[in-house]
C-alpha cells in the first residue's frame, strides 16, 4: 500500500513539471515563434519580451505547542492560623460543676400517698339523640316554561318538471 502511494506521488510530481516546462508566455503581438511575426518577418512595434519580476512572501506558521495554566480554585486550608477580630465580645462558658446539697427536706405525707376515701364521681351515660336526616320537600313554584314546537304551515307552490324525451339514438 505505501509502495502505490510512493509511485502514484512520483508520477504526479514528473507530469506537473512536464505540463509547466511546456508553457511559455506571449506577448500581445506575437502569432507563432517567439521574435518573428507571421507577417512576412516583419516586427510591429518593437516587440520585446520583458522579465517580470517575482516576489514570493513566506509566512511562518505557529506550531502549537503545551501551555501551563494555573487556575485558582477555593479549597479549605486544613492548618489552623490565627485570624484578627476587630470588636472583642466577652464570651461566658458556663461549666456544669457538681454540687452536693446536705440539708434534707422533711414531706408530710409520702408521695404517692394511698386513698382512704372513695369519692363518686357521676359518669355520664351515653344518650342516643336523634339527629333530623334531609328528606325532599315538594314546593310549588310556577315557573314559565317555553317549549319549542314545530309549525307547519301548508302551502302550495308551483314546481316545473322537465321531462327528458327519449330519442332512439341514444
């Protein structure tokens, strides 16, 4: 496959500089060889050909090339550092510090205490009361009522019929 690629590239270099070799340029007089019009020898005008003059500008391209970008991402900094604050509020840490109380407080009666009287107290009884349930009620009220009905009205109205004759042709 590269063996194909090479000999194709080589043949299209030699039959580019076969084309451009056989190309010469003209001027506006001239109708064959190169010095010699086609009018019997003559040169109309003083022909001469000139040299032009070529200028070829070359421009580099820039080859890409690894650049180092240092972006700044927020990250928290795990080494604790002092940091300045301007107003100074007094701050109260209060210790919960055990204290052992000597006195003993002498109750009356023991808590919970045992009943010695029962007092009755009335329970109410459940009472079934009859709630009313909606029923319908008939209430009448007059109200108009247009019902549309068709009229039919008879009238007689002339109608021409054609009649079509039947020729044998057909």
């Amino acid at each position: 496959m590269k063996t194909f690629i090479v000999l194709s590239m080589a043949v299209a270099i030699v039959a580019g500089a076969a084309v451009e070799s056989g190309k010469a340029k003209r001027g506006i007089y001239d109708f064959g060889s190169e010095h010699e019009s086609s009018f019997g020898g003559h040169d109309f005008g003083g022909h001469k050909e000139e040299h032009i003059k070529h200028i070829t500008i070359e421009k580099k391209v820039p080859v890409p090339y690894p650049v180092e970008v240092t972006k700044h991402v927020p990250y928290e900094v795990k080494v604790p550092y002092p940091v300045h604050v301007e107003k100074k509020v007094p701050v109260i840490v209060e210790k919960k510090v055990p204290v052992i109380v000597e006195k003993k407080v002498h109750v009356d009666r023991p808590v919970p205490y045992p009943v010695k009287e029962y007092v009755k107290v009335p329970v109410v009884h459940k009472e079934y009361v009859e709630v009313p349930k909606p029923y319908p009620v008939h209430i009448e009220k007059p109200v108009p009522v247009i019902v549309k009905k068709p009229v039919y009205i008879e009238k007689t109205v002339p109608v021409s019929i054609h009649i079509k004759k039947k020729s044998h042709w057909h």
